[in-house]
C-alpha cells in the first residue's frame, strides 16, 4: 500500500461538508484541465512523502479530526486506493473522495464495500466540450460515475467549474439538462473560477458570467465564489 501523496493539509472544515478534516493531496491526473489550481499535483512533479509520514500524521489525528478527504490531483488513479481506504476507516475516519469520474469501476466497488462515505464529483463540460475541456476522451466514464451516484445512497456533491473560455451559460443550461435527464436529486455547485496559477496559464475571464441566464433546475443548485 503506497498511495502516491504529495502533500498534506493538516486541517479544514471546508471540504468536507459538516466535518473536521484533513486532505490528502494525490500526485498526477489523467486530465490536463487548463484552469486547475494545482498545476504540480497535476504533472506529478512533487517528491512524494513517505508512507510512515503519513500515517505518523494520521495516527497523530486519531479523535481530533472526522474524515479524511482524498483529494489530487486523480485518487482513484492508484490500485491501492481501497485498501488504503479500508486502513483510514480502520482508524476511524470518514472517507471523502474527490474525483473527476473517470474510474467509475473503482467507485462502485469502493462503495460496495463500505469505503467511502462522501463523494464529490466534478461535472467538467458537455460531451461536446468535455475533451477540449479535460484533454481526455472519456465523457462516457465520467457519466457512468455521474449515474452511478445518483442512483445511490452515498452522500454527494456534483461541482462545476465556470470560466467563461470554456463554458458560457447554454453550456451549463445543457449540462442542468443532462442531469435533470437522469433524475438527478442531490446538490450541484457552480464555482466561480479564482483567478491564480493554473496549468494552461488561462487567466483571469474575460467577461462575466451571467447567472440570470442559468435556468432554474429540478435540483438543488447553489453558488461557490459568486
């Protein structure tokens, strides 16, 4: 078991709803999406920290901190991630998983067996877009995912990132369409995008962001950064 763990945030009461926690950054990704904040964790270029590091932090958390968030950078890139999942909640945490969808096998199997316990998922683009977006073709795995979890129990979140070079507002019309399509219940975030170093170098938008043109949804839809 040797999760590829680049660093770690020692606490945060933000990304995981309702809980103390901490995050576990995962080096590399498989998308190569131009506005990520976390252009390092993407290229796998940070020194990895070894597993007794690690697990020294965690055992040093043990009934402090709730759940531990696995966070990237891609989690579900790694193998080894269920049995490292199975040794946090062996200690006792909540496991949160942050992932762009592209392992829906590995998230039901996890889920299956009790391993996670929140799931965020990041709702990148349209299928038309979704390649010039991510640099990778696999809408369809990101759907199956998308599905997956909204015909499940597990707590969720579906996040969308809004930088107008990418998606305008018809893009996201179409997307609350795609989820309205699939009787999507949970909860699904527009975040607005923080203008920072990002691995296309992108920028700040150019134009704002018209949310009165974003129609109301079935679901629940709420604003980060707005």
């Amino acid at each position: 078991m040797k999760p590829s763990i680049a660093s770690i945030t020692p606490f945060t009461f933000q990304d995981y709803p309702e809980h103390t926690a901490c995050i576990l950054w995962f080096s590399g990704c498989n998308m190569a999406c131009g506005y990520c904040h976390n252009p390092e964790l993407v290229r796998g270029v940070l020194k990895k920290l070894p597993m007794e590091k690690i697990e020294k932090f965690l055992q040093s958390r043990m009934g402090l901190l709730e759940g531990v968030v696995l966070s990237g950078g891609e989690c579900t890139l790694y193998r080894a991630l269920p049995d490292f999942a199975a040794y946090l909640k062996k200690m006792g945490y909540k496991v949160k998983v942050d992932t762009n969808g592209s392992n829906p096998e590995m998230i039901a199997n996890m889920i299956d067996q009790g391993l996670i316990d929140f799931v965020a998922l990041d709702f990148k683009a349209t299928p038309e877009k979704f390649l010039q977006v991510t640099n990778f073709e696999g809408y369809d795995k990101f759907y199956r995912t998308l599905s997956l979890l909204a015909s499940s129990n597990i707590q969720h979140e579906i996040r969308t990132t809004i930088h107008t070079r990418f998606l305008n507002e018809d893009d996201v019309n179409r997307m609350i369409g795609l989820l309205e399509k699939i009787n999507y219940k949970g909860t699904c975030y527009l975040q607005k995008f923080r203008d920072c170093e990002t691995l296309g170098n992108i920028g700040a938008q150019t134009r704002k962001f018209d949310l009165s043109a974003i129609r109301s949804p079935s679901f629940n839809l709420e604003l980060r950064g707005f």
